[in-house]
C-alpha cells in the first residue's frame, strides 16, 4: 500500500530577520494582519509624528488640542508638574519647575491666560456628575448589566434563628463577553489588526541544522494552535460555511486609585484580545483594554 501524503502547510518566505510563518492549511490566510503592521503599531519612535488609533492617521505635532483641557503646553507642563509630582514638593521638583520655566519653548504669555480653576474642575469631572439621576451602570445601550451577589452566612445555635441566611453581599456590575466580542470585530481598525488564523514562528538562521520554534504572541503557541485544530474539527454548523476561528480572551483584575488625592478607587476587570499583538496591547494609546467587570469592596462592620 502507498504511504499517507500529508497535507502541505503554507509557509511565507524568510523575512531579514529569518523568521518563518507557517499556517496550518495548505492556502494562505484569507486575512494577514502583517500586511497593514507599521512601525506606529509596534512601538513610540523618539521623534515621530504622534499616532492618531482612531482615524488612523497622523496627528499634527504643534496641536494644542492633545494638551486638553490644558489650551497649550506651557500650560500643560505646570499642570502636570502640580498634580503628579507628588503632595509635598522636595528640592528636586524645585528644580524640576526651575527646567521647565527656563525651557526655551516655555511661553509665559500662555501661561497668564489660562483659566486654571476651570481646567482643575474639567479634571476632577467624571460621567456621574451629570444630572441626569439614573445610574450610568444601568444604561443598556452600554451593554452594563446589575447583578446582586448573595452569600450564605451561618448562624451559632446560639442566636435566634439557627442556621445558614442569605445575605446581600454586593451588586456586580458587568457587560456581556460576547458582546464585547461583536463590538470589537465590528470595529475596521480592530478587525484589520485582528488575527484569525494561528500561525507557528519559526527562525532559520544560517548557522543552525534546523528550525527554531519561537514564541511570543498567544495566537503562536502550542495552546493556541491546539483549540485552533480541536474547533476545525468538530462538525459545522448546518448551512454554514463561514471559517470558524478561536478569540483568545486575556482577563486582568486590580485596584485602581483613581486620583492623586482623595479615596476615590475602582476594582475593574479588564479583558485583552490574544489574538491581537503583544506590542500593540502594551500601548495605552491603543485602548486593546475592555472593562468587562467592576467589583465592590467589601466593609466589614467593626464587631
């Protein structure tokens, strides 16, 4: 009997670094991400244009609008030199405020007409502070959502009522995944960066017998490759020919101090995409982070 033949893999030409794509069907993807990847995606370059994620186009250097609320950037710079440089000033933010007032580009025209208490005001404004007295987390078009938490308290037999009772711990306030799903792949520039099909990355150099596995994305591990491989498997939804593809959902949960001064903190829950980059995900500027969950924090009363 003739031996099996094995399904050729489609493999990309080595690029300069001799780095290899090779897929898992025998055809290129019907979608590459790597084809619209620029240099602005990956990294800040000291000297560049600033990167606008929305329009995807170049913001000009001399805006003043990216210092809003400030009007420009002297103003700018003493703002940020009063808020974030700490509550009690030291010798060194002295000579830090000495810099930026001898900088040649500081205007003090600029700044005798800014409106300093406005702009103070403008930042401590959040969302709640509309009149509009229906809770902003109640809002369905946002796709939030109210869930009650209750717990089972045990009582002693020596209370009243002797055993387990309800309790209402807190409210979870939360949004549908799969929304948040729809909402991202229905987004151009987010469906264009987005990679659908997994990928093994390989390194040939010149010096070495044989390939080089690599890893650095989630959507080139062996993790990924697997639920790639298990979900083509399965039998098709019927009369439906459209790929079937694998989001790679990344969950992260902290406290987060909202202000420099005061209490005011939130415990979100934060959703990334793996299926996206790495260097992308760790640009702010890019907003990959989906708030899917807040937590309340739980107040014991002093016994």
């Amino acid at each position: 009997s003739l031996p099996l033949s094995l399904p050729s893999k489609f493999r990309t030409p080595s690029n300069i670094f001799g780095l290899v794509r090779q897929y898992f069907s025998s055809t290129p993807p019907s979608h590459d991400p790597e084809t619209y990847i620029t240099i602005a995606d990956l990294s800040f370059i000291p000297g560049n244009s600033h990167f606008d994620e929305n329009l995807g186009l170049p913001a000009a250097p001399g805006s003043d609008f990216q210092y809003y609320p400030y009007p420009n950037r002297s103003s700018y710079q003493l703002g940020d030199w009063y808020w974030n440089q700490g509550v009690q000033k030291s010798q060194g933010d002295y000579m830090k405020l000495l810099e930026i007032l001898s900088d040649s580009s500081f205007e003090a025209t600029d700044v005798s007409s800014t409106h300093w208490k406005k702009i103070n005001s403008q930042l401590g404004m959040n969302d709640y502070d509309e009149e509009d007295d229906r809770e902003e987390w109640e809002d369905e078009d946002a796709g939030w959502k109210r869930t009650p938490v209750s717990i089972q308290v045990p009582f002693s037999r020596t209370t009243e009522t002797l055993g387990p009772r309800p309790y209402h711990a807190a409210d979870l306030y939360h949004r549908s995944l799969v929304a948040v799903i729809r909402e991202k792949l229905s987004n151009q520039r987010d469906n264009k960066l987005f990679h659908y099909e997994p990928y093994q990355l390989c390194w040939n150099p010149s010096h070495l017998d044989a390939e080089v596995s690599i890893y650095g994305d989630l959507y080139t591990s062996p993790a990924f490759h697997d639920a790639h491989m298990e979900l083509q498997n399965l039998p098709g939804e019927p009369d439906c020919d459209l790929p079937r593809v694998v989001a790679g959902l990344m969950f992260w949960s902290d406290a987060t101090q909202l202000t420099s001064f005061g209490n005011a903190k939130l415990w979100p829950t934060y959703m990334y995409f793996g299926n996206k980059s790495k260097y992308r995900r760790c640009k702010p500027s890019c907003n990959l982070s989906n708030h899917v969950a807040y937590f309340e924090t739980v107040c014991f009363p002093s016994i």
